[in-house]
C-alpha cells in the first residue's frame, strides 16, 4: 500500500464529497471546492490520504488564538477515512499529520470534538494519545 498525506485539490471533491457523507455530513462534489477556499482563506489546512492513487482520507486543521492559552490551539476539524480501508493506518497517518503542522504553527493544544455515539472513534484516539477532556455543547442555528 503506498499512501501519501497531501493538500486537498479540487479534482479531489467527489471523494471528498463521498467522505463527508460518510462522516454524516452529506455534500455534493459541487459544494466542497468553496468549502475548502474558504478554510484556506482563514488559515486552515485540508489534506487527504491518498492510496495507490485513490483518495481514501480526509482531514482539517484549524489553528485559532486561544485566551486560555498564551499559544495558538490546533483544532482537528474534521477527520475521516473511507469505510473500506478503516483499520489499515490511515487515520493515524492523518492525525498525525495534522498534529506536526500543529506543533509547526505553535500550538500549545490539539484536540478535537466527537459525538457521544462515536465509541470506535473514541477508542482509536484514546489509543492516538489524545484525552477525553469534557463535553461539548452545541446549537444549530437557522
């Protein structure tokens, strides 16, 4: 298996696109190109794993000011890896990937947020090192 973590391009949006379905957040190919311009407007990164030349991963990183640290906090945006090759080390090569452009930035914290029912999620960056810290609480708005 050759894999390699690079930037995200437009040709890469239907598998993008396929991916976010995946994490339960559906999209059409048409929408991600201007999804990913806008994150990259505001700092952050989109890359993708790709496998024997097909996209099989995805992953952000958000990197905001934090007024609870004296650095910069590293936000693991969004991470998933298609279905069919879950448990081959994609995952980690991305969280991995994230977190090193993390520590290059200044980051003082990486985390993410996950929803409750993700319990294999949960264990596999429990594995990863990471720590259930609290809870997160949201609302969505119309």
């Amino acid at each position: 298996m050759e894999l390699t973590v690079r930037d995200a391009r437009e040709e890469d949006s239907a598998a993008i696109a396929d991916l976010l379905g995946q994490l339960g957040y559906p999209a059409s190919a048409g929408a991600v190109p201007a999804r990913i311009d806008r994150m990259r407007a505001a700092g952050d990164r989109v890359v993708v794993a790709e496998v024997d030349g097909s996209v099989a991963g995805l992953a952000a990183l958000h990197v905001s000011p934090s007024l609870e640290h004296s650095t910069p906090a590293g936000k693991l945006a969004a991470l998933v890896v298609d279905e069919a090759v879950r448990g081959t080390g994609l995952g980690r090569a991305l969280v991995d990937a994230m977190e090193a452009e993390a520590r290059e930035r200044g980051c003082g914290v990486f985390f993410l947020t996950t929803a409750e029912g993700r319990a294999d999620a949960h264990t596999f960056y429990e594995r990863l090192g990471l720590e259930r810290t609290g809870r997160r609480y949201a609302k969505t708005l119309d």
